[in-house]
C-alpha cells in the first residue's frame, strides 16, 4: 500500500470555476469565537509558546466591508499547527462553556424553590467568571474581546487520511523496506495525502469536497426513491436520475483523487498548519488608532 500526496495542493484543474473564490474562509460570532485557556491543555498564561503566535504590532487594514461594519485588521497569526490546534480547542472549550451558560439561565427561569434559585444563581456567577478570565487570556493572546466579529482566515492546511491498523501496519512494513522514516502523525492513525500551500488552495479544496459531498448526498436520496417506487414507471424514473447523479459522483471522485488524493470511500481531517485572525473595526476606531 503506497500512500503518497498529490500535487502539493496545486490541482490539476478547477472543478469550481464558477465559483468566485474569496479570501475568508470562515466567520464567527462574538460568542463562538471567543475560545477559553484550559490549565490541563495549555500553560500558564494561556498561550502557545515561542513564535506560535504572532501579534500585530500597528494594525493591518486588509479591506471594506459593504455591510457598513467597516474594515478588516489582521490581529494575529498562528504561525504552527500547534497553535492552530489549541485555538480551536479553546473555541470548543469556550463554545461549551457558553452554552452552559444558556442552559442555566433557561433552569434559573423554570426554577420556583427560592434556595435552588441561588444556588443556580452563584453557579451562573462562577461560570462567567471563568468565562471572563479566559476572555482576558485569550485578548491577550490574540486581542480578542467578547463584544467584538472575528475572521479567521486560514492560509496553509494539510490534508490527512484516516487509517485503519492494517493499513498503518502496511505503511510501516513498506518504509521499513524502503529505508524510509515513518510519516508524522502515523501514530495517530493518519497519514498526509496533500498539502494546500495557499489561502486559495484551502478554499478551493473545502469547496470541491463540499460539492462531492452535495452530490454523494443526492445520490443517497435518490437512492432512497428507487427503493420506495411503488411502481415499475416510477422506480426507473427515479433509476434514471440515479444512474446521471452516480455518473456525476464517480468523475468528482477521480477528479478528487487526481487532484488531493481524496476519495470518497475515505474518512479525512484537514490540519491548519497557519491561519490569521482579523477584526471589524469601524472608520471611527481606526481613525482613534493612527492619532
């Protein structure tokens, strides 16, 4: 079993011309993109170490917005897989604790016993005490705040298989053949197939394997139609829609794998390996910035 990338991230072709690609890849929310410091993850104050994280000094101003919410500052960037890692950690942990916060609230509003009452109150109190502490790491960190929109833009990924134990056991026989060491993260059960060396090529890859996705989906549901025709008219209409949809997936398929090696018959994960984060700041900000 040889597994090896393809391309380096640059595809053969564009399965997506008709899409305009854009520079941001993602979006959140005040609240979800707000991430918490861990103790048993991370360490003392919150942050990865050395030059995993890099703060702007001035701000960067990247472009408008038509929305009226002003223009994009680059913040931050996460210059390591690491540090990639633990930022988004950090939003899930944060992500949970604020949906803690909600479903307390919602128990604080149904509870009638005075003494329960405060008792939720003060575990309410503690939560968003913890949040507001780890809101102040991670402003530290990467200048984040609670009442502010975020992008994160992710401009270099790699993108893994997921492996089972016979093909890890294949893996390590072949590199032992070969005199080769063993690929980085191996022993995760993972093992590269491309790299994606720019923003476009990140955006690119998400979506072409969305638009795989759309059609496998659509092959599913059709799939679904055929068994329930309940006549021999309505069974091959529904066939025949199947068959094109099915044509339609097996040559995204060969173009995947052509491109990424990715195949629908595998589970994959794509690692941030560097990403920047930015922030809406309004005219009037900006102007209060360079006074």
């Amino acid at each position: 079993m040889n597994f090896k990338p393809t391309n380096n991230g640059k595809r053969a072709f564009t399965m997506l011309q008709l899409l305009k690609n854009t520079i941001l890849l993602g979006s959140c929310t005040c609240l979800l993109a707000i991430a918490a410091c861990d103790q048993n993850q991370n360490n003392d104050n919150g942050s990865s170490s050395g030059e995993e994280v890099t703060v702007s000094g001035a701000p960067e101003v990247i472009g408008a917005d038509d929305t009226s919410n002003g223009r994009l500052v680059q913040i931050a960037t996460l210059n390591s897989p690491e540090a990639n890692n633990e930022f988004t950690r950090n939003v899930q942990i944060m992500q949970a604790r604020v949906r803690e916060i909600a479903n307390m609230n919602t128990l604080l509003a149904e509870e009638e016993d005075a003494a329960a009452k405060r008792a939720v109150e003060n575990q309410i109190k503690e939560l968003i005490r913890r949040v507001n502490e780890d809101n102040k790491k991670m402003a530290d960190t990467y200048r984040y705040s609670l009442n502010r929109k975020y992008i994160r833009n992710v401009e270099q990924a790699t993108v893994f298989i997921q492996l089972s134990d016979e093909d890890v056991a294949a893996v390590k026989k072949q590199a032992g053949e070969e005199g080769r060491e063993l690929p980085p993260l191996l022993d995760s059960n993972l093992i590269s197939v491309c790299t994606l060396n720019t923003a476009d090529a990140v955006q690119g890859y998400q979506k072409d394997v969305a638009r795989v996705q759309t059609v496998r989906d659509e092959a599913i549901s059709l799939q679904a139609a055929v068994t329930a025709s309940e006549t021999s008219a309505d069974k091959a209409y529904a066939q025949g829609k199947l068959d094109v949809v099915m044509d339609q997936l097996k040559a995204l398929n060969v173009a995947m794998f052509d491109a990424y090696g990715f195949s629908i018959n595998r589970n994959y994960t794509m690692q941030i390996d560097k990403s920047s984060l930015f922030v809406w700041a309004s005219e009037s900000e900006l102007a209060n910035v360079t006074e």
